[in-house]
C-alpha cells in the first residue's frame, strides 16, 4: 500500500515560549496523493526544510497534525510508531554520502535493516539486491565507499534508503554539487524508480527545470506560508507572480514567452520542458512561421 499524506493546520514553531520563539511554519494545509511526484518550492528561509522534517516525524506540529494514511502525528500524542513511519518515509538529504560510514558498502548499505531487527545475512543480502536499482553492481559490496567518485558515493547513500523499501521517498536538494551530467542522470534514476515502483516522490528543489520535468503536483511555500498548490503547467503560467515569491519559470518557459513577443509566435500552453519546446517551435515552423 503506498501512503497519502495530508497536513492539516500545521504551525511549527522553534523554541517556543522562550525569548527566541520563531514561528516557521504558519496554517499549512495540503494533501500529497499516494504515488505522485510532488515538488515542494520555496525560497531560502520559506521552511521548506523544516517542513519535509514532518514527513517522518523527526519533527512534530506545535499545532494542527499531519496524517501518514490513518496515522496522526501531533504534538500531544504519545507518538509510539515512529519507528514504523521512518521505514515508510525514506528521507534524502543534501550530501547523503556525507553519512557514509561503514569500511565497505555492503555494510553501510546492510546497517538501516540491521538497525530495525533484520540478521546480518539478510540484511547483505538485500544490500546486495538494491545495488543494480541505483546504477552499480554486486562487485561494489566489498568496496569502500570512500574510493568512489561523488555520483557514486551518493548513489550507495540513496541505496541506505531505499533498502527499507520505502513507500515514501523525500529528495531534499537530492543534486546539489553535481556536474550537469551527474544532476541528469539522478533526476532520471529517481523518476525510474518512481514509475517502476510506485513510490510516492517529494522532491524539494531550487531547479524549476526540474519540476518542470518530473513533478505532477507542486507546492509554493512563502515565509512559512503555503501560497500555491497546483500542477507545475498551472502555477508556471503566472511569471510575475512566481517573481513575487523570489522564484523563477524554467527556461523553456521564458523562451517561449520571448518568442511571443512577436505576433507570429502562438503558444497555446506553455512549454514546460525542452522536448515541448522543440515540439511546438518545430511544428510552428511547419506552418509557414
């Protein structure tokens, strides 16, 4: 079963009832559909961060809940599944290899199963199962982690998460340091093991090229606050009030809107990728243009 997630007048506040009381997190209501790639977007200090820490609990509201299917997280209930949501929200942070630890990957690979009660044996075994999911193969079990090139190096820290066999997967910056190259091709791992398996995707970028690209449902957060929650097409339409909350249209959009500027030019939905970019320039092109 894969997870809904809804929040439900969420407030956060850090420090509260002391002279450094900061709300972070005002009335936050949304709902993340079971298996859908939701991009959560926002300015630095939006509480971007802040807010995916209530996907598994290792924050909880100061008011309101936020729901994991019929589980409720709130901050007066004796919360005793934690444990059970942390193996069904997998959670990436920025430099996941930054926590790599063991002396090979196999073992880092095998220590969140071990930790939750699965033998050694097993726990290898599955380490060595999830390998070909994030682009190595079985002859890295033995390896150190640390002889690996950075895209490798991250690629075994996404596998620690993805050995729990999460429902839920939350990507905070999950490209941040990459080459072009690098940021392609773990976008595109991340929408494979979105499609193959079903698992519900949070993603929190900066790129709106990559929004544009692999996200269905997307979330603008402003100062704390919730200000837009549509499809990537509906909220991309209004530019100017994207500027308003510091953030930008990906470029195919803003060159698409260049072009319009001359009357020759019709665009009868804004192209959110490069491929619907050329799609609609070539097939303009055919019509005489």
């Amino acid at each position: 079963m894969v997870m809904e997630i809804q929040f439900k007048q969420v407030d956060f506040t850090y420090q509260p009832n002391t002279p450094f009381e900061t709300q972070v997190l005002h009335d936050i209501n949304f709902t993340i559909k079971e298996g859908s790639y939701t991009a959560i977007v926002g300015h630095t200090g939006s509480g971007k961060s802040t807010l995916i820490q209530h996907l598994n609990a290792l924050k909880v509201p100061t008011k309101g809940s936020v729901w994991l299917d019929d589980f409720e997280i709130t901050a007066d209930k004796k919360n005793q599944s934690l444990k059970e949501i942390r193996e069904k929200v997998g959670v990436v942070f920025q430099f996941p290899e930054a926590q790599l630890f063991e002396e090979t990957i196999g073992k880092d690979i095998a220590f969140g199963p071990q930790n939750f009660g699965v033998s050694e044996e097993e726990a290898l075994k599955k380490a060595e199962k999830i390998l070909p999911v994030v682009g190595l193969d079985k002859t890295f079990m033995d390896r150190s982690p640390f002889d690996l090139s950075g895209g490798q190096m991250r690629r075994v820290a996404i596998a620690g998460v993805l050995v729990m066999e999460p429902e839920v997967l939350v990507l905070d910056e999950p490209t941040a340091g990459l080459d072009p190259q690098g940021q392609r091709e773990m976008m595109d791992l991340f929408k494979r093991i979105h499609e193959e398996q079903n698992i519900t995707i949070v993603l929190v970028t900066h790129q709106m090229e990559d929004v544009a690209e692999y996200a269905n449902h997307m979330i603008v957060l402003d100062q704390g606050r919730l200000v837009a929650e549509d499809s990537p097409t509906n909220v991309f339409k209004n530019e100017e009030w994207l500027q308003s909350v510091q953030l930008d249209v990906p470029q195919s959009v803003a060159f698409a809107k260049k072009l319009a500027q001359n009357k020759d030019w019709h665009f009868a939905e804004w192209p959110l990728t490069l491929d619907e970019l050329s799609a609609q320039i070539i097939s303009q092109l055919g019509k005489g243009i």
